[in-house]
C-alpha cells in the first residue's frame, strides 16, 4: 500500500507583499501629475508593478460634478463639495486595497490631503471637520510633497483656469498643508528640472521600498 499521499505536505504559497501606497501632494501647477506618471513609468520599467491614479477622478458621476464645480459650471455649499470630494476618494477605496493586496503599487496624484488642505483655506471650515470624512481611509507609506514658491507656481501654464488657483487662496492652502505634515511626509524641491525633481522622488521612493517592511496599513487620521 502507498502511503504517501498521507505523509505528503502540501505547500501554500505565501501571499505577495503588498505594494506601497505613494501620495503625491503640493499646491498647483508644481508638476504633481507629470511626476507621479514617471514614477510609475519608472517602477514598472524595473520590474515592479504600479498603477496612476488621481483625485479628484473626474470620470465617476461624482467626479463630473466636481468637475463641473471646479470648472465654475456650478456653485455649491463649502460643505457638500469637500464632502463630494471625499465621497470621490472613497469611491477608489475597494481599487487602492486590492491593488495593493496583488502586490502592486499605488501612485495617487492629490489624496486626502488636498481636500482637507483646499476646503479649509476657505476659512468656513476647520481642519479637524474637513479631516473626519477621509478618517479610515488607507494612509500612506510615504507623501512627497512638491514644494515650488507660489509666485513661480503662477507663471505656470493655464494658472488661474481654475477655481482655487489664485495666489492669496494658494497661501493658505500652503498653510493647511504644512499643519498636515507628519513623519511619512518628504518635501521635494519642484523647483528643479523635471529630471532632478524625478531623480529625487525615485530615491524617496526606493528609501522607502527598502525600510518598509509592508504589513497592514493603517487608517489615516485614526488615532
């Protein structure tokens, strides 16, 4: 009789590491978009999946909304567009855990961040009620921040298109997002060529891939 079918151990495959979640953040016009699509392209030209993605995500229902809002197409209250900004955010929720879970990276272009630091420069709201609603939401291994002086932001292709892109606004959004600041936050100076500031953004991103050790991701904002 053989036996060894019962002696047999079968092997389980470990889960892959999951990805890192990567946040780009700063005021606008300081290159946010341009430099989080070459750090995908560069993670996946070195074996190591990613995916873009950005905030707002103007192609959901609630994105062209915000879209609109954005555009100046409609007016609404300072409450119901942080909430619809959050709401976005929480939309690519399931999409950001289960990528990282397969092992990918996540690159974000503006996160939480953005919406608590852009509805509280409107001064009818505090940052601690702008941050309840994104309170849960996955928190970054790392958010490098582009940091260009406003006034250069300005000169800048199409600044002012925009409903927020006004200097005086631009200063105190400045502000929220400096209160913001905690130790996984990595100021990048945007005020180098593209190619410098994506040299030092893929150095930030490689300190990180080597430190981290990648277990569970906490909640953002959870105590």
């Amino acid at each position: 009789m053989n036996y060894s079918s019962c002696n047999s151990t079968t092997s389980v495959a470990a889960p892959p590491r999951r990805g890192a979640l990567i946040v780009i953040e700063g005021c606008d016009r300081t290159g946010k978009t341009t430099q989080a699509m070459k750090l995908v392209e560069y993670l996946n030209g070195s074996d190591r999946k990613a995916i873009f993605m950005r905030f707002p995500d103007r192609t959901t229902p609630i994105g062209c909304l915000i879209d609109s809002y954005l555009s100046r197409g409609v007016n609404l209250e300072d409450q119901v567009i942080h909430l619809l900004f959050s709401a976005n955010r929480w939309e690519s929720h399931p999409k950001i855990i289960s990528t990282l879970k397969s092992g990918a990276s996540v690159i974000i272009d503006r996160y939480a961040f953005s919406g608590v630091a852009f509805s509280a420069a409107k001064e009818s709201l505090g940052l601690q009620w702008c941050k309840g609603s994104d309170a849960g939401l996955p928190k970054p291994d790392v958010v490098l921040f582009l940091d260009l002086p406003l006034e250069q932001a300005a000169t800048r292709g199409e600044y002012g298109s925009e409903r927020y892109e006004e200097l005086k606004f631009q200063q105190r959004v400045y502000k929220n997002y400096m209160a913001l600041r905690d130790d996984t936050w990595k100021m990048i100076d945007a005020s180098k060529s593209i190619e410098e500031v994506q040299r030092s953004m893929e150095a930030e991103v490689e300190r990180v891939m080597k430190e981290s050790k990648f277990g569970p991701l906490p909640g953002l904002w959870w105590s």
